[in-house]
C-alpha cells in the first residue's frame, strides 16, 4: 500500500522543478535552533538478519559491550565537545534520543555521562524527552531502575514479533517470553510511584519472512493488550547488505507477503490498534493522547537537529552531514573536528568517575571545533535547498495525520511554489488506491 510513496515524491518534485524554472525563490528563512539530539550506540549481541544499521557486535556474554562501550563513549564526548556550541539565549533541547544498535547494552553510568554532556552543552528543557531504544533480555529490574536515575523518560521496545519462529527467523537474540517479560518489567516500573518513565513504546515489524495475517494479528493483540502507551508497525524493507537480501539475491530467502497481503497487514494494524485506543499520528506511529514521540515529531516537521556518532546523520542549517559507518572512519571523523585545539569537557566513565576529554578546552577549543564542523558541512554535508528542501519537506509531513498547509509553505518558498506543490499533491493524491480512502475513512469514523 505504501509502495506509491517514491513515485508521488518524484510526482511532486517534478512539478516544483517546472515551476522554480518560472518564478524566483523567496528570501531564506533564518535557520531554526534545534530541540531535538540523536546519539547513536551501536553495540549489538548479534546482526539480525534485516538489519543494515551501523553496528558493532559484541556477543551475548553478559557485560560483553562494557569496555567497547567506554572507549566509544568517550569518543561521543569528543565528539559533542568539537561540535557547534550552543548560542547565547537559545533554547535548550526538548527530546534526545538513544538509537542503536542496542543502547541498553550500554552501562548505565555511560548514558549517564552522555545525558550530562549534552546537557552542559546545550542545556535540557523541563520535562525533556529522553528515549532509550531497549531489547528484551538486555535489563533487569535493576539496570532499568540505573537507566531512568540516569534521565531515561521514555522506552522504546524492540520486540518485533511474538511469534518465536519469526523471531528466530529473523535473526533476534530473544524469545517472545522474554519479549512478554520485558514489557512487564516496563510496566511495572511505568506504575512505580513518581516513576520518571512517562512513555513505552513497542516496536513491530510486519511483513518477515514466513509471516501471514494471523500471526500479524496475534503480534498486534499481544502488543496492544500490555498497556504499552505507543506501537511502532514498520514494513520489512529488504536491503542488500543484509543476510535477507543475500539470500533473496540468491533466491533462497522464505516467501515474503506480496503486496496484497502487506496492505491488508497494513490495514489490519489500524483497526487492531485503533480498537485498542491507539490512534494512528503517522505512517507507521499509533499512540495514546499525549504519548507521540517528540522525538520522531521533530524529524517529520523537518525541524534541525543534532546527532552524534557511528553513522549518525544530522540536519543543521539545511545540511545533511553523514558520519562515516566504520569505527576507524569515525574516529578519524571526530579527530578532524577537534583539528588541533581538541575540546576538554567532563564525562562520567562506567565505574562513575568524571573524566575529562583531552585538549585544552575553553573559548579557543569551542571555536576550533566550531570551524572544524562547519568546514565538514561544506565538505562532506549534503545542503537541501530550493526544490529539494520543499520536496523532502513535503513527503516528511505528509507521513503524518495532520499533513501540511500550502499557506505554510509560502512565506519561505513563494506563492507560486506553494500552488505548484499544492496541485501536484493533489494529482498525488488521485493515484492513492481505493483501500487508502477505506481506511482513511474508517480511522475519521472511529
């Protein structure tokens, strides 16, 4: 059902192109300041089979990613210190997000050396999101208790399945009993009076190999029965660096759900959660009043935002700056913003001891590494503007429930672009299949 979304971007760009070729662009509109910080841990017990995410894999023995995690945290603390300083009267940051690979493997000393660095460095809003993406079997009663001391306010699940057989097909390290223990475990901790966890969220993948409608169905029931506040249904993108794409190449990977049976998936995750008092915010996000992720929020009104770490991509003054995916290129990645002056700012390390990063710290170390990043935007970084920064705008906040006004779209591209984009999203709009306006209409009914 989703499969038109790269035509109609392509649609919709193509008619901003032959309308940019009649008008001039409207004045730049001065860069936001940005609320929202992603930093990415990549320590995994193992690659799942779809997974093309830059990771690191550690094993399953318990404290496996201990020692890795304290040298790449450390360099995350460079990292933050030799990126732009925060400007004088600007807004400290509404949400971070830990994204992964696995963040729960981290020692929770180490994310809370993170949540301090970043707050020294550009301050956290009262009532800041703080999402930690966790796996099951990863924590116990105590490593949640240390993660939420540490200023976890919000938990993202990786369950994907509550089916065993499609867990072990797809490369998972845990089981859907400990997935069902692990959402308890939350629950419980969610219920604990003064309890600073607000929000748990739980991730579904529809559409793995093997799977039909009643297995999809039984994970939505299963996902939507544990109280969670927020649920997560991804469609299975096969990419060719994963194991599922080597054996698709092949030709030996499981039948997938052909595209009937996809939208049908599709359509049943919207009338199983919306049963359930889950409304659906965004493509893939169904939540309950006041549990929408902030986060993802920001990233689909294509708000700025900072991010740090193994291939971590962030979005500052329309630029697009890719970190590299291999632990060595990273490295040499954040020594090139730290040039010379290098940055000196306190961490804590995972037995609790507060270190300093090396260099001199300071105003001259804040301003190299100020002329380190910008000098890495114009290099490595990807500038949206013109046709590309409204057509990217367009597509994110069309994803969600509440889409976008042309009148928004006018004061920073004109009143020509503005029409332009309205009418080929309308054209857009008329190639939907019917099921769309089905389900659309059911969702505005129920």
């Amino acid at each position: 059902m989703l499969a038109w979304l790269p035509h109609h971007r392509q649609h919709v760009r193509n008619a901003l192109v032959v309308a940019m070729s009649t008008t001039s662009a409207a004045a730049a509109m001065p860069p936001a300041t940005p609320r929202a910080a992603y930093v990415h841990l990549p320590f995994c017990r193992r690659r799942c089979f779809y997974c093309d995410f830059p990771i690191s894999v550690v094993g399953s023995k318990p404290g496996a990613a201990d020692a890795a995690a304290e040298r790449y945290c450390a360099l995350l603390h460079r990292e933050i210190a030799a990126s732009p300083s925060r400007q004088p009267g600007a807004p400290p940051l509404a949400s971070l997000y830990f994204g992964g690979g696995t963040p729960s493997l981290t020692p929770p000393p180490l994310l809370a050396g993170l949540v301090d660095g970043l707050r020294d460095a550009y301050g956290l809003a009262d009532g800041c999101e703080v999402t930690l993406e966790m796996d099951p079997g990863t924590f116990d009663v105590a490593r949640l208790r240390a993660f939420l001391e540490a200023g976890v306010t919000r938990v993202s699940l990786g369950v994907q399945s509550f089916d065993d057989k499609l867990l072990t097909s797809a490369g998972r390290s845990h089981d859907a009993a400990e997935a069902r223990a692990a959402v308890e475990l939350l629950m419980q901790a969610q219920s604990s009076a003064g309890s600073p966890l607000r929000s748990v969220s739980v991730d579904l993948i529809g559409g793995l190999p093997g799977e039909d409608l009643a297995s999809w169905r039984r994970s939505l029931n299963a996902a939507a029965t544990t109280g969670a506040q927020h649920i997560s249904v991804y469609d299975l993108q096969v990419e060719p660096r994963t194991a599922y794409g080597r054996w698709a190449e092949a030709g030996t990977l499981k039948a997938l759900p052909d595209e009937a049976l996809a939208a049908e998936m599709y359509r049943e995750a919207s009338a199983v959660l919306r049963a359930h008092g889950l409304q659906r915010y965004e493509v893939s996000s169904f939540g309950r009043e006041g549990h929408r992720s902030q986060h993802n929020s920001a990233y689909w009104r294509n708000e700025p935002f900072f991010a740090f770490g193994l291939g971590a991509t962030s979005h500052l003054d329309g630029v697009r700056l890719a970190r590299p995916r291999r632990m060595d290129a990273y490295e040499a990645f954040v020594r090139r913003l730290e040039g010379a002056e290098g940055a000196g700012r306190q961490h804590r390390t995972a037995g609790g001891q507060r270190l300093t990063t090396r260099g001199s710290g300071g105003a001259a170390a804040s301003a190299a590494g100020d002329r380190g990043f910008a000098a890495a935007q114009a290099e490595l970084g990807v500038r949206e503007e013109g046709v590309e920064a409204m057509t990217t705008l367009i597509m994110l906040q069309l994803r969600t429930t509440r889409g976008l006004l042309p009148a928004e779209l006018t004061p920073r591209f004109g009143e020509t672009l503005a029409a332009a984009a309205e009418g080929a999203c309308r054209d857009a709009a008329a190639e939907l299949p019917a099921e769309w306006w089905v389900m659309e209409a059911e969702e505005a009914s129920g």
